[in-house]
C-alpha cells in the first residue's frame, strides 16, 4: 500500500512543489549493478550479481519563518543467484520547522517505511540457513516503521550565556509475520532528550544531559524496558565543519517486569576535522545498551567506531575511504559479536546531471559463539542522475 502511495507523491510533489517552492525539486535515480563473493553472510560462502533501482525526491518550501520538506523513496534489490531474493524498501517522510527568533527552532519530523529484509539482515540473521540455492527457506520479514519527533533548540544571543535543547522522539516498529520471533520485536519506543549548557565562546560549551528511552513490546510484555543516561560533556566548533562533541555517563536500563537493573558507562563521540575546505576527516564512537534482537535475548550493549576521510580532487574527482568497527554483547548470554568493515569509493562527475560511482566494501564478522563467522567481499558500479534542485 505504502509502495502506490510513495508513487503517487513523487509524481504529485515533483509536477506541483517545483512552481511554488522557492527551493528546486530534486529528483535522482541511481542504477547500482554489484558483485559479492557472500551475499547471504554465512561461513558457507554463495556469490552473487545483484542489480538494485533506487528512486528519491526532495522538495522543500521556505515562507517567511517557516521551512517545510518532503522525502519519498522507493528503492529495490534483486540478487541474480536466487530466484526469490528480491526485495524493496519505501519511505516518505515529511519535516516543518519554525525558527521565531534567531536564536530558536522548533521543528517536527514525521516519516513512514515499509521493507522486506533480507533474512540474512533481520532477526532472523542468528538463525539464518540455505538448504537450497534456489529458494529461500525461511520468511522475508516485512516491517513497517513509524517515527514522529519534535525538537526544540535555543542558543544564547550573545557571545556568553545558555544553550538548550529538547528532544521527543517516537518509533512504532511492526512485523508482518505472526512467529514467536516476530511478536518478541514488535514494539513502540519513545524518547526524551535534554541538554542544558554554558557557552563561553561562540561554538563552544559545557552541557549536562539527560535522557530517558521507554521501549513496550506490544505481544511480548516481559520484554518491555527502559534505560536513563546521565552525562556531561563538551562541544567545541572551531568552523563550520571542524569540531567535535563528547558526551560521557551512565546509562541503567531497568527490566519492567524484574528488579534487575544493568549499569554501564555510556559515551557518545561525534569529531570532524578539515585541513583543507575539500579534505575532511571525521570520527564518531559511541557506547549504549539497546533491545536484542536476538531470540531469548534481552538486552545487548553496543559499541561502535568508525572513520572516514573524504577528498574532493579536481575536474570532479571524489573520493572516501571508511572504517567501521562494531562490537554486540548480549548481556545475558555473554555473547560478543565483532565486526570489522571497510569501503573504498570513487566518483566521478560527468555533467551537470550525471554521476558515476565505484566502490569496493570488506566486512569481517567473528560470533564468540561460532554462529555468524563470515568475510565478505562486495564490489559495486553506479549510475545516478540528478534533476532538479540547485545543480
């Protein structure tokens, strides 16, 4: 239903936003033919083609204090080793932000997403087998996601002074499938964030933070929790893309339906730094607790770094080289799954409209539990064609 909807509103929004909008409609289309010598992630490895068709449209309206946007996506992927391994995900997505003063914003964001998951990616990837290269043994999960948010921000007039800043958050996550599995993960979450600082200097503060996450499970009541972070941190912008913010504490999630509580340091690290207005290298790392997916599985603790490093060359040359590490422990069963992933990519500007891109990608999964040992190699060709906005 989703996928007609998203179709009418790219036609709609791209005929009717471009003659009113004060920002250009943008339409792309990208066509990505790739090869992977493990497309289902196994330690038994099957290689396959695939070729995936990706729509977007942008479309934003400014009026006086206002600035409103829409999002619509339509995208699908066909692995050419198996008949049945097709898959397609759609979103729209829809943004209004008011800002009354200079020194305030008040914005909300809405969205909507149907997907098919590949079972090798969703819940089912801890207990993913292939007993036949044709067919597909086990179901394709079809999700649907709802996300609204409201957020506010207020910084201080002058050079010295307060800054705020609020956050409201919610996700609605359904499965279609009515298996055990799938009723353990269909919940609703919500969130509420809020940070409070001094500015010292213009792009520069200390700030306290608290947030507070509620996650109900609508089939499976023992699953439900909560978790609050405490944390204080700093954030310094020298420009207008070299800084970082850190924000360290605690994170206690709380089990509704027991007295158990888990207390684990949390850290939240987001850096970018730029020699050079075409060179930029950027860092992130984050430590928190999160729902398992996992069956029988509660709570699990997820560590990730990463690092990038993208370069802008001349005659419209691209590049970025990126690094990415994430570690899952599963708090109950002790079970740690690290992955180590890289991506190489080159792009290239033909003309005004037209984009070429190649990329190669690594990903090396070691499971404490000898469950998802798997590498995978992935090479990828691209072609995007843009339309629209301000090319």
């Amino acid at each position: 239903m989703l996928r007609h909807i998203v179709k009418c509103c790219v036609v709609l929004i791209g005929l009717a936003i471009p003659a009113l909008a004060q920002q250009p409609a943008l339409l792309e289309a990208q066509l990505i033919t790739g090869y992977s010598d493990n497309y289902q992630q196994t330690a038994n490895k099957q290689s396959s083609a695939s070729v995936q068709m990706k729509l977007q449209l942008n479309a934003a309206i400014n009026w006086r204090s206002f600035d409103a946007g829409v999002q619509a996506k339509l995208s699908e992927i066909d692995y050419k080793a198996n008949n049945a391994a097709k898959f397609s995900r759609n979103a729209l997505a829809g943004h209004l932000s008011w800002q009354p003063t200079n020194q305030q914003t008040l914005a909300i964001n809405v969205s909507r997403s149907n997907a098919e998951v590949e079972p090798w990616l969703g819940i089912r990837r801890d207990s993913y087998q292939m007993t036949n290269n044709n067919v597909l043994t086990l179901a394709i999960d079809e999700t649907a996601d709802s996300t609204a948010g409201l957020n506010y921000a207020y910084t201080t007039p002058s050079e010295q002074g307060l800054v705020f800043s609020s956050a409201f958050n919610t996700l609605q996550k359904d499965y279609q499938a009515t298996d055990q599995l799938a009723l353990q993960n269909n919940k609703k979450t919500t969130s509420w964030s809020n940070k409070l600082g001094y500015q010292w200097r213009a792009g520069r503060h200390l700030f306290i933070q608290y947030q507070q996450l509620d996650s109900r499970f609508t089939d499976f009541s023992a699953r439900d929790n909560s978790s609050r972070i405490y944390a204080a941190g700093l954030s310094w912008q020298a420009t207008a893309i070299t800084g970082f913010n850190l924000g360290i504490g605690q994170e206690t999630r709380e089990i509704s339906q027991s007295a158990a509580e888990n207390k684990t340091s949390y850290w939240s690290l987001q850096a970018t730094w730029a020699p050079k207005s075409y060179s930029v290298f950027s860092l992130s790392s984050t430590q928190h607790q999160q729902s398992s997916e996992y069956q029988d599985q509660l709570l699990q603790l997820a560590k990730t770094h990463s690092a990038a490093w993208r370069h802008t060359w001349a005659n419209g040359l691209k590049s970025s080289v990126t690094l990415h590490h994430q570690q899952l422990q599963q708090l109950a069963s002790k079970r740690d799954e690290k992955r180590l992933s890289g991506e190489i990519s080159l792009s290239y500007q033909l003309t005004n409209n037209w984009q070429a891109n190649i990329a190669y990608s690594y990903i090396n999964n070691i499971d404490s539990s000898e469950r998802r040992n798997f590498k995978q190699n992935n090479l990828y060709f691209s072609v995007k064609y843009q339309m629209g906005g301000r090319a």
